[in-house]
C-alpha cells in the first residue's frame, strides 16, 4: 500500500509548525519533537507537494497492477422486477454506449433471473452488443448471496473492464459484494463518469460534504466498478429492430444455496415521487417561515409543478425528506425547474443539473445557483413569487 515517509532530517521546529498549519485535516502532530502523520490523513499529498522533500508519497513495490489487455467490454447489471427494466439500467447503457465508443469495446449486459427470455429480448432493442443471462428458478427472487455467486461467474469468464449498476435499492445492494470478492474499487453515486484511453474509467462524484469533486480511478485493478442514479444520464432511443447477440449462461446451482427463504411480497402502495415531476417549484434556505410555503404552493398549482426542497426545509420538519432533491434526496430531471431562494450548493445542484430548462430566483447575484440556471432573476422571493403569480393569473382569465 502507498504511504507518506517522513524525512525527519529535513524537518526543524519551524518547518513542523508550518506543515501542521498546512494540513487540513489536522493529520500531522508533534510527538516528543518530532513530527507524525496520524489516522486524519487523507492522503491528499498537499504535504508532498508544498513540504520541498520533507514528506515523500511512496508506493509499495511490491503492488502489481493488473494486465489491463485481459479485460474488455463495459457491462451493465439488468435490474429489472416482475418482467420490467429498471430505467436506470437503460440509462446506463446510454452511458456505457458512449464509453465504449472511445476505447473500441463492446457493451455487455448481464441479466440474473428467472423466465428473463422477454427482458433479454426487449434489451436488443438499445443497442446492446451481448446481453449474458443468467436464467435459474433459484434466481427468481433476489437473494443476494445466490447473485454474488453469478456476477463474480460472470466477471471470471468474460473480464469486463468496467461495470456500471444502478443505485437502486439492489444495485446497492450487490455491488459492494461483488467489488469485495474481487478486491476491486467501487465508487457510489457517480455524477460524470469518462474514459481514458488505456480504459481507466474516471469516476466523479462530490466528496467532502460536496466541497469537491472527486476523480476516483482504480488504475491497478480489474473490473472498475460504479454505481449511478436514475436520471444521471440519458438512455438511449429504443429502436424498432432487434441488434445484439443473447448468451445463456450456465452455472452450478449448487453454488445457489442461499439461506434466505422468501415468503411472500407485499406490494406498498403507488406514491407520486418528484422525480417523476415535469415541472418542479424547489425552495430552500430563502424561505423564512413555513406558513410561507403556502404561496409557494399556489405557484407550484398555477405552474402545473410539484414542491421540492433543499436538505435544510426537511431537517426543519417543514417538508417531507421524500421531497428532498440532492445527493442525500432525489435526483431530478424535469422538463421545466424553478429554484427559489436556493444558493446552489454542490449537494443539490448534482440532484437537478439534468433538468431541461432551470429558472432561478435568489437576493445574492453571487450564489452558485446561477451558474446552473439558464435563467436567473436576482431578487426577493417575497416580491418576485407573487408578482409572477399574479401575472399567471392575469393572462389566465377569461373574458365574456
């Protein structure tokens, strides 16, 4: 494993002091005058590179990277239930279409179920090149443990490079068993995924409270590993014709030997989520008091919109968490999205920054949510609300 080694030779009193106000996560000490890197280390190497020789980044020899040749294809997991293709999985083969086509590799799908014959024909319609099913009775429902044992059959035979999931309640699920098995990286809610040209897959997601964003690159091991939201990306046009080869897999089912029993599903009730919504109202911070939700309501009624939040009105108890947008709520992508009274922190701005149009109104002309909007308006929610309200009002009514 890579590690920091100190040059205590090259380090004074005055050179320690200056390399523990240098670090950020107050990871250097002093100890009995000398200085120790402690657990806070974050590896970001600003003491490497500002330290002139007195902390060195070194890698362990003995780490070999992977034959990076042996391993082809961008796959995608199919999660799909009762016969119906999750869309993320269809957005993702969007994305992995667009991967492939800057190293050459083919996309790969790989389907885990039972009586799957319907969805592994329905996948040929988006472009897919293979699509590997795995199709068991022991595979019907999802046990975790029996579809580990398939993905990492999968992964032996065919040595994808890459593998992208959706994070869905499953994805999130098995994605970190199988990265485990193969002592691989797996980087969570990827918000821009790219290539490079030796087929490192560059996975980019917010970190450090959505203070950065972070470039994940797993560069000595195979396969590289992601899971993505719904409505990160676009999927791709379903096309009348048929394309892509079917491979039926087979694996010994005594490796199918789950513990876990199902006994029965039990279907929730159908709720209306927001990240279904054509038209947003998003409020935040702006909003002083919730009793002023109400005229945010009657906007969002006039606009045919549904109310969503910023992570502080949810923490208030003003407004439901299911009605969160961001990285710790929903990730959005409406035609139409009004932002009031919302700064535009990196939390939730990757939450909507695929909507169609976006429309923001906040009193600092300096707030970051304007370097997402296509349109902004600086100005007082409290005035501009209303008179926007009026004005639908006034060209909505009818004379006789």
């Amino acid at each position: 494993m890579a590690q920091l080694v100190i040059n205590h030779d090259k380090i004074n009193h005055k050179k320690m002091m200056e390399l523990i106000e240098l670090c950020p996560f107050n990871a250097i000490e002093e100890q009995d005058g000398l200085t120790y890197i402690n657990s806070g280390c974050k590896m970001c190497k600003l003491c490497v590179k500002n330290g002139n020789g007195a902390i060195e980044f070194v890698e362990d020899e003995n780490i070999t990277s992977v034959n990076k040749k042996l391993w082809n294809g961008i796959t995608v997991y199919i999660d799909h239930f009762h016969g119906v293709i999750n869309p993320v999985s269809l957005e993702l083969i969007g994305k992995a279409k667009e991967l492939a086509g800057v190293i050459n590799h083919p996309v790969q799908a790989i389907l885990i179920g039972s009586d799957v014959e319907k969805i592994a024909e329905e996948l040929q319609h988006y472009g897919v090149d293979e699509i590997h099913v795995y199709n068991y009775k022991e595979l019907e429902h999802f046990k975790v443990q029996n579809y580990t044992e398939v993905f990492a059959d999968y992964i032996n035979k065919i040595k994808p490079s890459s593998i992208l999931v959706g994070a869905t309640t499953l994805g999130r699920s098995l994605a970190p068993r199988v990265a485990a098995r193969f002592r691989t990286g797996l980087t969570a809610d990827c918000t821009i995924l790219k290539i490079k040209p030796n087929t490192d897959l560059v996975q980019i997601r917010p970190a450090f409270g959505g203070n950065i964003m972070a470039q994940i690159v797993t560069e000595r091991h195979r396969p590289q590993m992601c899971t993505v939201r719904a409505k990160v990306f676009d999927a791709p046009e379903r096309t009348l014709e048929k394309n892509g080869k079917i491979s039926n897999h087979e694996i010994d089912v005594k490796k199918l030997n789950s513990k876990i029993k199902v006994l029965d599903i039990v279907k929730k009730d159908a709720e209306v989520s927001i990240a279904d919504a054509e038209v947003i109202v998003a409020i935040g911070r702006g909003v002083k008091k919730e009793e002023d939700i109400a005229m945010v309501q009657e906007f969002a009624d006039l606009v045919g919109g549904k109310i969503a939040c910023t992570r502080p009105l949810t923490e208030c108890g003003w407004l439901n968490n299911k009605l969160q947008v961001g990285l710790s709520g929903r990730t959005v992508k409406p035609r139409l999205l009004f932002a009031f009274g919302i700064h535009g922190a990196v939390q939730f701005t990757a939450g909507m920054n695929g909507s169609e149009t976006i429309i923001a109104v906040n009193i600092d002309e300096q707030a970051s949510i304007f370097d997402s909007a296509h349109y902004g308006i600086v100005g007082d929610l409290y005035k501009v609300i209303p008179k926007l309200t009026e004005e639908i009002k006034k060209d909505r009514k009818i004379t006789f």
